[in-house]
C-alpha cells in the first residue's frame, strides 16, 4: 500500500511575539478540529509548531500541514511572558488560498 501524508488545514496565529510560545510560530486548526484531536489525543486546537518554514510563518496565512507529535526527547520546555501551547513538529507544509 503506497505512503499516504494526511494534510490538515491550520491558520498561523501570532508569530515570533515575546507573548505567546516562545517566540516560535502558533498554528490554529479551527477548521479541522476533529481530524486535529485525532491526530494528536488532544483537546486542544492551537499549538506551537517548530520546523515551519519561515516563508509559511505569517500572522493569518492559511496552510495545509502534515504533523507529528514531539517525542519525549524532543519536548522542550519555555518560559513566556503569556500563553503557553502544546508543541507540534512539521514534516511538510502548503499554501491555501
């Protein structure tokens, strides 16, 4: 059976802001908010992302994104001035208009 990547459509929130997830891109997955929780065993519907490309990391932009989870080795821990949000890791990423 050939690889499948599954896509789910996210907004990216504030970026790079000493307020929210160290300095680090925050995605919205409003619009998927099932396949989101799925994916991840989550209530939550925004995360910080880490790996976005930063022609993607724009305050409003619509994407399309494959995720995965931090494995333990891979969490990090971050002291922000305001909201802190679970991480998530890119592997790949598109425009959406």
């Amino acid at each position: 059976m050939p690889y499948e990547i599954y896509y789910l459509k996210a907004k990216v929130g504030p970026v790079n802001s000493i307020y929210v997830a160290c300095r680090l891109p925050v995605l919205g997955f409003l619009e998927d908010s099932v396949r989101i929780r799925m994916a991840t065993n989550r209530n939550d519907l925004v995360y910080t992302v880490i790996d976005l490309p930063a022609t993607f990391a724009v305050q409003n932009k619509n994407l399309y994104v494959s995720v995965a989870v931090l494995k333990p080795e891979e969490e990090f821990a971050c002291t922000t001035l305001g909201i802190s949000y679970p991480h998530l890791k890119i592997l790949d990423v598109k425009a959406r208009d």
